[in-house]
C-alpha cells in the first residue's frame, strides 16, 4: 500500500489479481491522509531512502481479519457488516450513491461494470436516499 500525500490517494495491489500486480489507486479525504501522516510520520518515510519502500505495518490478511473484528466490536456491529466484505459493500453502496458507477467500478477493481451494477441493486434506506438525491436536484 502506498499513500499519496499530494494526489489524496491511497494505492493498494488487488487481492485477487496478486500474479499480475493490478494496483488501484482511491481517493481518500485529506483529514485521513494527515492523521495517516501524523501516525505512520510519512514526512520522514518520504525523506529517508531505507524506509520508502517498507510497509506501514506487516500484518497477514489473517491479522487484518482479527483488527476488523475487533474494531466493529468495539462500534457495536454485528453480523454480515462486520466483516472486511461487509465494509467493502457498504463503501460499494455509499459511492454509487455519489459518484458515477465507472468510478465505483475503478475503486473496486471491477472487471465489468456489470459486477458494479450489484452495488446499485438496493433497497429501503438506501433506496429511499437514492430517490431523495434525485428530488433535491430538483
């Protein structure tokens, strides 16, 4: 993973493309970007040659699932949300709900925008925030 600072992106290779090294590059809001900063001291990270190429933190996927289990604990969610799927579908549903679906589709890493379509198939709340951007518009 790689954050850049003055892009506002954060690059990350695909799990499911690991052979052909596919990264994705995602914005993210620049208070994150500088707490990021602040806590891993990217400042010194960028200047010093040794420790450019060296990971924020080394945890297998298996130490991640564990960090993730915890932290939702921690906020009180339960069930399928509280799963590294369960957040990766609900960032899935709030984007398409902001930003076209080919963006949604490229901070993904969707092969086909059909695949992304899923994100957009929803229901109750989230149906009810679609139909009120649309007459907000208005």
């Amino acid at each position: 993973m790689a954050i850049d600072r003055e892009g506002g992106t954060v690059a990350f290779m695909t799990l499911k493309r690991r052979k052909t090294s596919v990264v994705r590059q995602v914005p993210i809001p620049a208070a994150l970007i500088e707490e990021l900063a602040r806590v891993f001291d990217l400042r010194e990270r960028e200047q010093d040659a040794r420790l450019r190429g060296v990971r924020l933190w080394r945890w297998s996927r298996s130490s991640a699932w564990r960090w993730v289990k915890v932290v939702m604990k921690r906020a009180g969610l339960a069930g399928s949300a509280a799963m590294p799927r369960g957040l990766r579908h609900t960032f899935g549903v709030a984007a398409f709900q902001a930003v076209p679906p080919h963006i949604v589709q490229r901070w993904l890493g969707h092969a086909s925008l059909r695949t992304t379509g899923i994100y957009g198939d929803v229901s109750g709340r989230e149906e009810y925030l679609f139909a009120e951007r649309i007459w907000e518009s208005w």
